[in-house]
C-alpha cells in the first residue's frame, strides 16, 4: 500500500512570510495542530502547535495585551518553523510512513518528492487506513480464526466460504506463537452466523469467535 493512496491531498499551508499570529489564527479556525510552509511551490519548514507555543509569550510575560499583538503580527513564520522536516516519499509503502512516525516520534509527515509537497499523512489517516483495511464499519460477519502457521492451512477456510457463497471483504492476519496463527476474515452478509461456525467446526477449523457486524460512519 503506497503512502500516495491514503494520504491527505487537501492541505492547507502558508508562506514563510505569513505572521505568527495570523498563522495562529489559521490552525484555530481550521482545527490543525501543524501547517507546512511552502515556497515557490517548495517545502521548507514546517509549523505545529508546539511551535506556535514556544513562540507565543507566557503568561507570566510582563508585555501587554498589546505588545504581545504587536509582536505576534511583527514575528514571521520563517523564524520559529522548523526547518529540518522529515518527509516522505509518495511511492513509499505505508508501512515504512509508520515507522517513521515511530522511530522519530511524530505524528505527521509531509509527503514530499524532490521537495515538491503532493500531500500529507498524519497519524489519524493511519488509524483511519487500518480500520478500512480491516473491514472496520462494514456490515457482514466478523470471524477470528485460529489456524496452523502452516502452508495451505487457510485455503480450507477460504473452501468454506465459497461453498456457503460468502464473499471475503478482508483479512488481517497476526502471528500467536510458533505453530499458531490468528485469522480475523470481514464477510458479507447474508448467511447465518450459526450455520456458518457449525461448517466451520465440522471442517476442523478452530473457530475463536463469530459475530455480526454493523455499519458505522468513519
């Protein structure tokens, strides 16, 4: 799954001569915790609600409501942004996005080539990715499976399902242990729960838990 795919295109960014204020103002109204600067259609830095922060005066300030407008309008973004933005290529695979999240402590990275900003993923369009690829909201039946960590071990499964005419709509699978694998298939509808695990069982198939599922807005 490539970064380009899930990543959100519609960005809102702001120039390196726009004022901290005014930038402020911007994540305010928009609800963002972070803003690219960009350019002459290029990226240079980056703004986050962290940064505005360490620019704004604290409260203990001796300036004036005032004074503090006055230099909150007068300092620009090119003087508190960061400059050394981690990015992301477009073609990278999702996953390799996530590990840079994690390794780097982040929760967003612009989404970049040659220093041409496409987009940008977040940490929330990653969340958002793993329940669409599990299934998550669908309305079907949910089955979790455990089943030998073995070749061929899931065809006789997947035999199943075309038997009883249900189509697979995903599947996540995670490692148990050594021998053991766990298996969580999203179905369609349309077939009873308890018709469906009694073919199962009879086939030797471990069946850990089956459920509907209904449809939830994401």
């Amino acid at each position: 799954m490539a970064v380009k795919d899930f990543m959100t295109k519609k960005v809102v960014y702001i120039s390196p001569d726009t004022s901290v204020a005014h930038a402020a103002d911007l994540m305010k109204e928009q609800g963002l915790r972070r803003l690219p600067v960009i350019e002459n259609d290029r990226l240079i830095g980056l703004v986050t609600a962290g940064t505005m922060a360490e620019a704004t005066p604290s409260k203990a300030t001796s300036l004036s409501i005032y004074e503090m407008n006055y230099l909150l309008n007068k300092t620009k973004v090119r003087e508190v942004m960061i400059k050394d933005v981690i990015t992301i290529s477009p073609y990278a695979n999702l996953e390799d996005a996530i590990y840079v999240m994690m390794t780097n402590k982040i929760g967003v990275l612009p989404v970049a080539e040659n220093g041409v900003m496409s987009g940008i993923i977040t940490d929330r369009d990653v969340f958002r990715t793993f329940l669409k690829v599990s299934g998550y909201g669908e309305e079907g039946i949910r089955v979790r499976l455990f089943l030998k960590d073995e070749a061929g071990a899931f065809e006789k499964v997947v035999k199943i399902f075309a038997d009883d005419q249900v189509n697979i709509r995903s599947v996540v699978v995670n490692k148990e242990n050594d021998d053991k694998v766990v298996v969580e298939v999203q179905l369609e509808g349309g077939l009873n729960i308890d018709d469906l695990q009694a073919h199962l069982q009879e086939q030797g198939v471990h069946v850990d838990s089956i459920s509907q599922t209904q449809v939830k807005v994401l």
